[in-house]
C-alpha cells in the first residue's frame, strides 16, 4: 500500500514505484512536459502517483543541483496568519519581486508564495519544520503561542522574522515601546489630552504587546489614566466597531492612539459619525506608516519605521541567506520614526509635516 504524505520519498525512489524514469517525472512535476513531448496520459499518471504517493519534489535541492555561472533558482515563504489585512502581506510579495531584480541577483530567479495559519497555531502548519519545502521564508504576525513553539523547534531553512524578536532567528524589528512612549507624549504634551485612549485588537502580537505596554507605562509616569478599548480583530471594520460601542457607552476621550493604523482608519469613521472632529475633539495618532495615512481626512500621524524600509531591510537579510553571504544570526531593531500630520495638530504645534 502506498505511503501517504512520504516527504522523505526520493525521486528516485517515486520513480521504481511507478515505473517511469526521474526525467520524465522531474519534467512534469515541473510544467516542463510540453517542451518534452510527453503524452498527456503520462502527465495525469505522474501527477496521480505524486498525489497517491504523497510525493513531492525536493524544492530545497534545487540551488545544489544548479550548474556553476547559471540560473539558480529559490522558493521564498511569505508565512502570515488568516486574521492580519493582507495588505501588510502584498507589500512584502511586491519588495521582494523589486529587490530580486537588482543587479546583483541577476544571475538567480526567485519565486514567491503566501503560507497562512491561524493566529496562535502555527504549530498545526505541518510544513513550517520541513526543510524540503521551502528554501527560505519570511515569517510575519505570530502570537506568544506561535514564538514558544518556534523557540522549542528548529527551522532548517533560512528565515528572517518581520516585526518581532526571537533570540535563535535572523529578526527585523522596529523599538515598539519607544513607538508607544512617542505615541503617548504626542497625545498628552503636544495636545494636553487627559482622556487617551488605546485601540488594540483582540489578540496581541510581541509588537502590539510592546507598543501598548510603552503607552500605558508613559500614560503612568505622567500620572494620566488611559483606557484599552480591544477590537473584535485587526481590519477596518473592526476599529470602527469597537470605537462606535466605546463612545456610545458614553466613553470620555479626547486622544486616541491605535497600535495598528488598519484600526485607526475604522476608528476615524466612528468618531466622526459621532459628530466629533479630528483633531479638535480627538487627536488621533497610530503606529503603521503605510501610504494611506497622508490620504485621509485630515491626514493621519503616526509612529513607526518606514513599511517599505522595513520590508527591503527584511528581504535582503534573507537573501544573503540563502546565497551564503551571512550565516550569523543578526537581530536589526530600526528606530520609530514619527510623521506628524493634521490629525494631532489642535494647537497648530505640527512640526514634522509630510
């Protein structure tokens, strides 16, 4: 009887079982058979057989098998939970397509793919510790539950994580709890707020974690009582949910931080549905500087690295990976950088204005 789900099956291997020679097999399972001629009776077979046999090819090999001075080809991960807006995700598949076609990785194709688990249960992905799978990943948007996992196993590809740190793995962070501590005193010194707010989602990641726990210690020291309101989850609709229940509990607030600016956008709607003003009635700032932010009405401030700086940084550490430039562990911490724009400008005190 056939072996279900045999990752370790050589192609050679696959091929005594189903009596058909590694060329053909290899040129079919790899979309070359019409180059080859192969019959299309002989195409349905192999994909049968892998499929019966749960075999599947060895993408890891490739780059060993590839002739020194030509094409070497690699097959990156994006690995992202279901929960998290899939733009955060889509600007990373576009970073790594810009930067595989600098110069100096003409001699090398590389390829991309989007992986999704659930929040808190990566552990269920059975192909997150299988070396034959990928050649490397970026991974992004894990929970405490995920990290604990991933620190009491060993993953045997190259990975750089993207916005959280983990003491055995390449990571590309930005200081969350500086990125709070900003947010606070944005809200409370520049706009004399005494009824801020945080906006969180319901499950918290090691950056939101930080950036909340950095605002609230901030809010402390200067003796302000902050509020947590916590979202359903992490889009648009959510934050706006969550904000219009707030206020129409009768909730006090005159500054609103949000940890992730997908909330923000949401919450913008529900304050202004509730005929209060931005910023005059609620200053709002948030951490996530993506394009959006300088769009809407009044433009938004907020906290935190450049997304396109931090995905560049993030995409060429995995890059020199796998071509074998840099086989330390590098943990890269960018500093939060604050855009200020109308929408913490109450008292005309904007000073860095884009």
């Amino acid at each position: 009887m056939p072996k279900k789900n045999s990752n370790n099956m050589t192609i050679r291997e696959f091929s005594k079982n189903i009596g058909l020679s590694t060329a053909t097999i290899s040129s079919v399972l790899n979309n070359h058979y019409k180059k080859r001629g192969i019959s299309e009776y002989t195409v349905q077979l192999v994909k049968n057989q892998a499929r019966k046999y749960g075999y599947r090819p060895n993408v890891a090999a490739k780059k060993l098998r590839a002739p020194q001075g030509k094409l070497r080809s690699f097959e990156i991960a994006v690995i992202t939970s279901f929960e998290v807006p899939m733009q955060f995700t889509f600007s990373l598949i576009h970073t790594i397509e810009k930067i595989s076609l600098l110069e100096k990785y003409k001699d090398y194709n590389f390829s991309a793919q989007v992986v999704m688990y659930h929040a808190g249960k990566i552990s269920e992905f059975s192909g997150i510790l299988n070396e034959s799978r990928f050649n490397g990943a970026v991974i992004l948007n894990t929970t405490p539950e995920d990290d604990a996992f991933l620190m009491e196993n060993e993953i045997p590809y190259p990975v750089v994580f993207l916005g959280r740190y983990l003491p055995k793995y390449n990571c590309v962070t930005v200081d969350v709890d500086m990125a709070g501590r900003m947010a606070a005193d944005a809200l409370l010194d520049s706009c004399r707020c005494v009824n801020p707010v945080v906006l969180v989602p319901n499950i918290l990641t090691q950056a939101t974690s930080g950036r909340l726990n950095g605002f609230g210690d901030e809010c402390r020291q200067k003796n302000i009582e902050c509020t947590v309101v916590t979202a359903k989850g992490f889009i648009e609709d959510d934050g706006c949910a969550a904000m219009t229940e707030y206020i129409m509990n009768g909730g006090r607030i005159d500054g609103l931080y949000s940890v992730l600016e997908t909330l923000a956008i949401g919450a913008y709607h529900a304050i202004k549905q509730r005929g209060l003003r931005i910023p005059h009635d609620v200053a709002v700032i948030a951490t996530g500087e993506t394009s959006i932010c300088q769009y809407m009405d009044p433009p938004m401030s907020s906290f935190g690295r450049s997304e396109l700086n931090m995905n560049e940084t993030v995409v060429e550490m995995l890059f020199d990976q796998l071509l074998g430039n840099n086989e330390r562990i590098i943990n890269r911490i960018l500093p939060s950088i604050p855009v200020l724009r109308e929408s913490t400008n109450r008292f005309g005190n904007l000073n860095n204005r884009q």
